[in-house]
C-alpha cells in the first residue's frame, strides 16, 4: 500500500528564501505525486504532479519538484519565498495501477510560513 | 479540468441530526471521492462513489454514518448521520481523470456540530 511522509509539520522561511518542504513516499509500484496547497479557509489547489514523465516537475507560482527514485522523495522547491506562499502543503500519492482515477493518499501536511 | 461546485459551503448543525452535501461536476466523471479533513490534520479518504454501484469506504468508515449516492456520472452527496460534535471537519469532494489527469477538489464544506 502507498503512503507518504512529511517531514516537519512547520517551516518557517525569510521572504526571499528558499523554501524546501520534504515529502518521502512509499509505494510498490512507481506512483504518481502530487504537491498541493491550502490557502486558509479556502479548498485545494494543484501545485504540480510527477506522472513518470520528467523528473524535474515544475508547478505553478515558481515551485518545483523532483522526483529521486533511489531516495524515494519528491520534495517541493522555490528559491525565493514570498509573503503570498504562506499556506498548507500537501503531499499525496495515487497508484497509477488504477489509472481512470485512484484514489489519493495524502500526508500530514506542512505549514509554510514567511516571515518578513 | 472539471470544475466542481460543492454545497453547502458551510453550515452549523445540531447534534443528532443529519446533514447532506452536494457535489456537481461539469463533466462526466467514472469516480469521485469523498475525503474528511478534522481541525488541523490532513485529508482521509471517505469513500470513493462509483455510479451505478454501492460506494467502497475505507477502514473506519461506514455506509450507516456516511451514506452516499452517486445517481449519475456527474453528481454525487454525502450525508453525515446522527451528528456528534466529532464530525465538526471541512468535507471535501474530489474527482480524479486518471493520474495522468490530476485530481480536482471541490471547495470544501465546513461542518461545525453544537
């Protein structure tokens, strides 16, 4: 069975630094990841997936991910963090097996927060 | 991507009673998920309502508190039974095209039980 671990379930950053947030999966087969996020109060938003294409996924408002089988990780990246990335992040995985739409398992989430 | 619109957006409920919430799709969809997020924590899956059939629900979850239809291939509810100040979460539908797709959520019911 899938599953995926976040470590660290808060990060705080300086506005204009990097922001690493890290997501190990585990699964027996290769899988699909995805990044996304959680503005408060509001639903969520897709960041960007890892869909055995390129290793290297770049996602919307500058965040990127690479995918490192050997390591099993797919941790999320910016280089310059900015006031508007505060938010929840979320790490998940589906088994592309059942691929007219498996379902997603999520991990525990990573508060980002950017401190001026 | 299919657009999802979940209702209602919010709502405070007594305990004991019942309350339904709707998921549309602009599209036809073979599956859609439900998933629960409680205060502070990440999202669980429900259940996964496939039409034409009973929905698959995950260990810890069951049909008599979560009960769900799925009458067509762009329309499903979930109905949170006999309300305990417990089931106070954000209840998320979703709808997957595939992985290749991605997957898409509706925005959320906040359920507050008093």
């Amino acid at each position: 069975a899938q599953s995926v671990t976040q470590l660290g379930s808060h990060v705080s950053v300086s506005e204009g630094a990097l922001v690493l947030l890290r997501c190990n999966y585990s699964s027996s087969v290769p899988p699909y990841l995805f990044w996304y996020v959680q503005y408060p109060n509001q639903g969520l938003q897709l960041l960007l997936k890892y869909t055995s294409a390129a290793t290297l996924v770049k996602g919307i408002n500058g965040f990127e991910a690479e995918f490192k089988k050997s390591e099993t990780s797919f941790h999320l990246t910016k280089p310059s963090a900015h006031m508007s990335d505060a938010a929840e992040y979320f790490c998940a995985v589906s088994d592309p097996i059942y691929n007219q739409g498996g379902k997603l398992i999520f991990g525990q989430g990573t508060e980002l927060s950017v401190k001026p | 991507s299919a657009v999802i619109s979940q209702k209602p957006s919010r709502d405070i409920c007594q305990r004991g009673t019942s309350l339904t919430i709707q998921c549309q799709v602009d599209s036809q969809v073979t599956m859609m998920f439900w998933y629960r997020q409680q205060p502070g924590q990440s999202l669980t899956l429900i259940a996964t309502a496939n039409q034409g059939s009973e929905a698959t629900y995950e260990s810890g979850f069951v049909i008599d508190k979560f009960p769900i239809s799925r009458p067509n291939l762009t329309f499903s509810t979930l109905t949170v039974s006999n309300m305990s100040p417990e089931d106070s979460s954000i209840y998320l539908c979703s709808v997957g095209r595939g992985g290749l797709g991605g997957y898409t959520f509706g925005s959320g019911t906040r359920l507050t039980v008093v």
